[in-house]
C-alpha cells in the first residue's frame, strides 16, 4: 500500500511540476513580446501568435481572423507612437493544461503619440493558448476597456 501510495505522490509531483514549467514558458513568451513591443519588433511581437488567432480587440471590427489581419493592427499601433512603446502586465494569471492554457491580467499601454501627446490606457486582456508543434501560441486574444452604457463611451481613466 505504501509503494501504491509513495508513486502516486510521485505522479502528483511530477505534473505539478509539468504545470509550473508551462506557466514559466508562457510567462516566458510574454516577457519576450513586452521587449518586442518595447522596441517596435514586428516580428517577435507575432511570434506569439497561431496563424489561425482570432482577436477582440478595443478598435474596430468586431473581430480580426487570421495573423496577417492582426498584424496591421500591431503594425498601426507601432507607427502611432514615436520612441519606444511601454507595456506592463498586472495581475496576470496563468492556467495551463495539456495542450490548452489561458490568462487574463489589466495591462497598461504608454509611450509618446506621434502627435506629442503623452498617453497612458488601461485595459482588460484575455489570451487562449494552444500548444501547437510543441510550442504556446495564441490562438484567441481580446482586449476590452469598460464602457459608460448611458453615454456610450469607453471609460478610459480608470486605474486598478
């Protein structure tokens, strides 16, 4: 009974051990694409994305499908700022299963408009990962800001 109970516990350590070294790849990954973002690396910001990711994001469409879609996006917001883009995440939460993993966190976005206008946005941020050829890769991704329903505007001075 005690050998029976000994490699159990040894299989509840091993996959809680499997799940913290996803949560530090993922965490790793959104490390990476904050230093992309930072920079205006195009590239390493899309790293993170499957081709197939579909995002809600706080511009218009509804929805963006596809990598190339998102893309312009990334590539809009890097040419509406000048110098270096600042991005935090707060909060975040990781949960990881097998082969499908999501977080959520409040993230600010700063930097300087091409206009000179200091900006700073909070916003609400939810990503779904799927492992994919043995790598985390988003496959869903929505970004909201809260809205004044009476008026129908994004409310976007409130801080955590």
């Amino acid at each position: 009974m005690a050998v029976e109970e000994n490699k159990k516990n040894e299989e509840t350590m091993a996959v809680e051990e499997n799940k913290k070294n996803e949560e530090a790849a993922i965490q790793g990954l959104l490390d990476d694409c904050i230093r992309s973002l930072h920079d205006k690396n195009i590239e390493g910001v899309m790293s993170i994305y499957a081709q197939e990711v579909v995002s809600f994001d706080i511009v218009p469409p509804l929805q963006y499908i596809g990598a190339d879609a998102f893309r312009k996006v990334w590539e809009e917001v890097f040419s509406s700022f000048q110098g270096p883009i600042d991005y935090e995440f707060h909060d975040l939460n990781i949960t990881v299963g097998d082969d499908v993993a999501f977080t959520y966190s409040l993230n600010r976005i700063s930097g300087t408009r091409t206009n000179g206008q200091k900006t700073a946005l909070w916003l609400r941020w939810t990503a779904c990962f799927r492992k994919i050829n043995g790598k985390w890769l988003i496959v869903h991704h929505q970004n909201s800001v809260p809205v004044d329903l009476e008026h129908g505007k994004a409310v976007l001075s409130l801080k955590p």
